[in-house]
C-alpha cells in the first residue's frame, strides 16, 4: 500500500472481500464402496477457495469378530488412506492427478516425511490417530474380548488438506475463478481393503503364515468399510474489490498475454524392482521425488499388521532392504551394520544426489534436507514406531516402517512461488531412473511432485494445461 498514490492507497484500502461456505453434494449416490468413484461439482461462476474443500461422510468398518480367542478387528484408517486416487476437473479438462492411482501412498509417505504427534492430535476429524497408536476412539487394536466387544465401528470423517490443485497460484489460499477457467469437479476413487490396518487371533489368522506376512485365513470374511452420506464444503468469494474486475478486463481486452495459474500436480507409479526402476515424467517444472519401499503383501486386502510391534498396515510399511530383499536393521555393536546402500536418482545425464547415498539412515537426512532445509522447528514420524503397548521413537523404525525417500531438486515448489526453478522435461517424456532396494517380493513406489499451469489465452479465449 505504501507504494500506492494516496488517493488509491485510500481507496484500495476500502475494497472488502467477503467469504462463505457452500454445502456441495456428489453426483447421484452419496455413498460409496470400495474401488467405487463419485464426483462433487463445485459452485459454478464463483471465485472458489479450493484450498479451503473439506469433505466429509460416516464411515462403518464391518464384518469385525468379537471372540476372546478367535478375533479380528481394524483401526479407522487415515482419511486420506481411502481414496487411492483424488482427481481434478477445470472446464471438463483433467488438471490434477490424472496420472496417479496411488493418492494414498503418496500422502502417507508425505505425512510420516513432514508432520509430527502433535500434527496428528489436531486432525482428529481425521482419524490421524491411527498414524501413531494402536487404537482409535472405539477400542485397542491388538486384543478383541468377547465382553464387550466391537463387531462394527462408525465415525464421522472431515477431511482437508487435499494434493493437487487445492495447493495453487503461489498464495497461502488457492482461489480460482470458475467464470474464467471453467466449472470445478472433482472425482474420488475410494481405495481397497488393504488400506485398512487389521489385526486378528487364534483360526482368523492362515495356517503356517510368517510373521511379517500374516493374513486373515481363507474361512474368514474380509474386513471392509463403506462411506455415507457425502458431503463436500468450499468457501466462495461472495463479495470482490471492483480492482480485480477492472484487472481482469483489462487483460482480457489486451488480447496480448496469457493468465497462468500454477499448482500442484502429482504423477506415480508402482514398479516391481527397484533395480533401475523408471518413471515416465512430462513437466516443464519438476519439484521433487517420493520414493517408497513396498511391503510384498502391500496390495493384499487380507493382510493384517506382521508383529506386536508393528505401527502400519502392510501397504504403509516403507521397509529399507539390502540387494536380497533382507530389512536393515541397526546395530549398536557394528556401526557399519547400516552401510552398503547404492541410492541414487538419475534424471537425464544428472543423478541426485550427485554422490551415491552409501548408509541408509542418511536417507532421513536428504528428506528432512529436501522438505524443510533442516529447519530447527521441523517435524516428523520417520522414527516413530510401536513397542510393547506404546508410541516409542528409534533409527530401527525408520528402517523398518518409515523409510520415506525426498529428494528435492529446487529451492521450494512452484506452485508456491510461482517461479518455476524445478527440472524441465523440455515437452518430452523424461525417464527418471530410481536405484534403491525392495523388499522380498515386494514392489517401489515412485512419486514426481510437480508444478502444472492452466494457461488462459487472451487472444483465443481457450483453456490449457502446461504439465
């Protein structure tokens, strides 16, 4: 405002913006299964908040068995955990996570890479709980007594704090204006059973399985979950400075340059060796990488947590393993015990980090490097675990369960700056090639964070996306 002639310093000083929420209801059922998709529209010729969508429903986990001996229970899952792909529309085009059908993966990773306990407490609307106890507000997780015990577990889910275009145009809100870009839906793909931490006892549990591959015995009905009555909420912009119409006029009158809008945007793949695993990426503006090792039983529906000791459901159990498949495990005696790692990303002629990563346990270093340039105040669950019958922090349980690989390759996104310092695949499809060792029958997850734009031509009138 200091920069401004008085006379429109004071009058720009009076233009108020005034906010509401609006109810959103899906297309046709407002229920939904799993591997089952809805779509919610959201307001039409409005200037919408998309960071501000939440959505929200009732969850009903069933088919649970109450028996002292014999039992099978779940936790009420991480909300994002449940959809296995979260998919944006702008004017019919797909904008946002078209290339992705592992949201859940990708988000958990994030989640233990960047947030801590107290991160979790304040999303209990959420269920975030389940991220670091063995329990949810119903009952304990790993004993299931016959007195008093749950055969079905209901809660109330509202979920914020979507990837993709809801994180967008280089402010705190991302606000878009669907008169100009186009109508808004977005389409959600509820995810499998697996995305459900289940423990069980005595004949629920298959004959002779390992420990760390337990699964509910052939007999045994599968655990599962269905939502109801959804509802999406969005704040609008009801009430706009008369600037940002004459702005946006003038522009459009120009008939001389483009309006970007930049978000994120997100592509992965799953791949069944790490051994120089690739991922095809499109973008002229590539953030960073997500890379994940996956559990053998990560896909299994009947999966239940492998030991006592086990925090996450098999598909969120990132383990660090050598070149046969064996988890690391660290040994106070030996400090080379965690030594011998050959991790390394390679994007054209550059690899990253420039030196092969040759301990395991720096990898914790590079996220928290990659995520918060090793600030004082930065949090995580990279050490966070469950021993005995409580939380408890050691360098095992990154090996063993959280072992979350960032690697940024600019100095801050994008989509948050709105200055585009990320690796540009120059319109190709770029491979990325991945180094870093699975588990025993087990698969990599590979996640490209992205910075996209919509581009609005002046001149044509049209709508496209930059990937």
């Amino acid at each position: 405002m200091e920069v401004l002639p008085p006379s429109l310093s004071y009058s720009a000083s009076k233009q108020a913006l005034r906010m509401n929420r609006f109810q959103c209801r899906p297309t046709g059922a407002d229920d939904a299964t799993p591997g089952s998709t809805f779509r919610i529209n959201l307001p039409s010729k409005s200037l919408v908040n998309l960071s501000s969508f939440n959505l929200c429903f009732n969850l009903e986990l069933s088919t649970l068995v109450a028996d002292n001996a014999n039992f099978t229970n779940a936790k009420l899952p991480f909300a994002h955990k449940l959809f296995s792909a979260v998919r944006v529309y702008v004017g019919g085009q797909l904008v946002s996570g078209g290339l992705s059908n592992h949201y859940d993966l990708l988000y958990t990773g994030l989640v233990k890479a960047s947030a801590g306990e107290d991160w979790c407490r304040s999303r209990y609307n959420d269920h975030a709980r389940e991220l670091i106890e063995n329990s949810d507000e119903i009952n304990g997780f790993e004993a299931n007594t016959a007195a008093g015990a749950i055969t079905v577990k209901r809660a109330y889910y509202c979920i914020s704090d979507f990837l993709g275009i809801f994180r967008g145009n280089g402010t705190g809100r991302s606000i878009i204006d669907t008169s100009l870009w186009g109508d808004v839906s977005i389409e959600f793909t509820m995810n499998t059973n697996a995305c459900i931490a289940k423990n069980a006892g005595g004949t629920a549990i298959l004959a002779g399985a390992a420990a760390n591959s337990r699964a509910l015995a052939a007999g045994i009905a599968d655990i599962t979950y269905k939502i109801q009555d959804i509802e999406g909420y969005v704040e609008c912009i009801t009430q706009t400075t008369p600037l940002y119409i004459k702005l946006i006029t003038m522009l459009l009158d120009s008939k001389e340059q483009q309006i970007r809008f930049p978000y994120q945007n997100f592509v992965t793949g799953v791949v069944s060796s790490g051994k120089n695993a690739r991922l095809q990426v499109n973008s002229g503006c590539i953030d960073s990488m997500v890379v994940l090792p996956l559990h053998s039983n990560f896909n299994n529906g009947r999966s239940l947590i492998g030991v006592a000791d086990d925090l996450s459901a098999q598909r969120y159990k990132f383990t660090a393993c050598d070149a046969a498949g064996a988890v690391i495990t660290v040994s106070n005696a030996n400090f080379t015990s965690t030594q011998g790692s050959n991790i390394q990303i390679q994007i054209g002629s550059d690899t990253f980090p420039k030196v092969p990563v040759n301990n395991y346990l720096q990898v914790s270093d590079i996220t928290n490097n990659s995520l918060f340039s090793n600030s004082l105040y930065s949090q995580n669950l990279l050490f966070n675990g469950w021993t005995g019958a409580a939380s408890s922090y050691s360098r095992q349980k990154f090996l063993s369960e959280n072992f979350v690989w960032v690697q940024s390759f600019s100095d801050g996104e994008g989509w948050a700056s709105k200055i585009l310092t990320g690796i540009d695949s120059a319109s190709q499809n770029l491979d990325v090639i991945v180094n870093a060792n699975t588990p025993t029958g087990g698969s990599l997850f590979i996640g490209a964070m992205l910075t996209s734009l919509l581009v609005f031509d002046t001149r044509t009138g049209q709508v496209s996306v930059v990937q």
